[in-house]
C-alpha cells in the first residue's frame, strides 16, 4: 500500500509544481483567516480521488474537508488523514518549504506516513515495524545528544512559550525556523534534535510526518508526557507536544 500513496503524494506533487510554476496561486481566506490556493484544492482532489480507488478501503479526512460529525468518526478503527498542502503560507511566499501529507490511523495512532516535499524532491515515508526513508534511503533519529541541542521551530507561526519552554531546560540549544511539517522530517532524519510545538496545530498537520518521525525512532509526546493521539474528540485541534 506504501508505494500507492507515494505515487498520490507525487501525482498531487505534480499539481501543486504546476500552479507554484505559473504564479497563478488565486490565493482566498477560509472562515479561520488561513489561506487557500488552487494549489490546496487541486492537492486535495487528486489525493482523495487516489485513496478511494485503492483495493482496501478507508474513509478520508482532509484538511479541505473535515466536516464530519464527531458521532461517525468516533467509531473508525482506521482512516486517512490528510492535508493535501501542508504550509501554504510558505508556498505563497515561494520558500519551498512546503509538503503533502498522507498518513493512515489506527486507533488513534498514525501508522503510515508520506510526506512529500515536491519543491525539494523530498519524499519521507514511515511505516509501523518497517522503518522510515527519504527517497528510500534509511533514516533515523540522532542517537547522541550533541552539547546544543539542535531545535526546529515553525517559520511561520513563531511562539514565546517555545521559547519560555526552551529557556527552561537550562541547556544550550540553536534554533532553525523551518515550514510544514518538514520539522518533523529532520529530527526524523537526525538533522534535528527536538521540535518542541507550544502554540495551535491541527491532526492534518502533524499526522504523517508523526508516522514518520516514529518510524525512525522518535516520539511524539504531549506536555503531560503521553502519546500524542487522533480522532479523540469533536475538534480536530491538537495539545501542545514535544516530537524528538
């Protein structure tokens, strides 16, 4: 099933190049002020067109559409997750940092994962018991913690408690500002070594690379220390985690 969801994760790739290429984004405002582009739309038909042709059905969640009522989704033992355009401020602002994300849920936890950077040609992928890759090469977490602690941040949504938090540690640590879910992506890949989030972040956001991040080793945990976890409750907001 693996290697479907990287050729959806490509082919929506593909879509997003052809609009980021054209400057043609039509960017609008959704109800919560977060912008939208063709991009993110054409992401999404391709995505949940792919996931409902594959032989094993699951329902679909998408960023582009989430509503479904909390009394049917409560009951799904497994579904995909999805945020067809994961940064579109940082797609708006032409940075690269940008992604597709895909991950399939089992009870709560992200199993699968695809992460597709298609500015960078990144793909990371990560599948329970199987490992994590970019571009099918092996990755994993930083196995030695090194006298800074190497810390990833979002570019775009910058926090003072992250910085309150990390001040509290009492370590030495460097910060690099990154978009999209690529943070995960390089503690997955040992460039990183924390990516503390203490400010909003949606399941869509965060589910696949989460996938990612666990099958190279890491973990992502809640500030109470417990398993950061999906489809738990009517809304779709995430607690404040620590992924490392």
């Amino acid at each position: 099933m693996l290697k479907e969801v990287k050729d959806i994760a490509h082919d929506a790739g593909a879509a997003i190049m052809d609009i980021y290429q054209s400057n043609d984004f039509d960017v609008q405002k959704k109800a919560d002020d977060s912008p939208l582009t063709k991009a993110d739309l054409a992401a999404h038909n391709i995505i949940c067109e792919g996931l409902r042709a594959l032989d094993i059905q699951y329902p679909v969640i998408s960023e582009e559409s989430s509503d479904i009522s909390w009394a049917q989704r409560k009951h799904w033992c497994r579904y995909w997750l999805v945020d067809p355009l994961d940064g579109t401020k940082e797609f708006i602002k032409r940075n690269d940092e940008f992604t597709v994300n895909i991950a399939l849920i089992e009870k709560g936890v992200p199993i699968l994962g695809v992460v597709y950077a298609p500015a960078l040609d990144a793909m990371y992928t990560g599948e329970r018991d199987r490992g994590a890759f970019l571009n099918d090469k092996a990755i994993s977490v930083a196995t030695q913690e090194p006298e800074a602690l190497r810390v990833v941040g979002s570019r775009s949504h910058p926090s003072q408690e992250t910085t309150d938090w990390l001040d509290a540690q009492g370590k030495s640590y460097e910060m690099l500002a990154v978009g999209s879910s690529l943070k995960f992506c390089l503690v997955a890949e040992g460039k990183a070594d924390i990516y503390p989030r203490l400010s909003p972040t949606s399941e869509w956001d965060t589910a696949a690379a989460h996938a990612v991040l666990s099958a190279a080793g890491g973990d992502v945990l809640t500030l109470n220390g417990e398993p950061l976890l999906y489809n738990q409750k009517a809304d779709y907001l995430n607690p404040h985690f620590i992924a490392r």
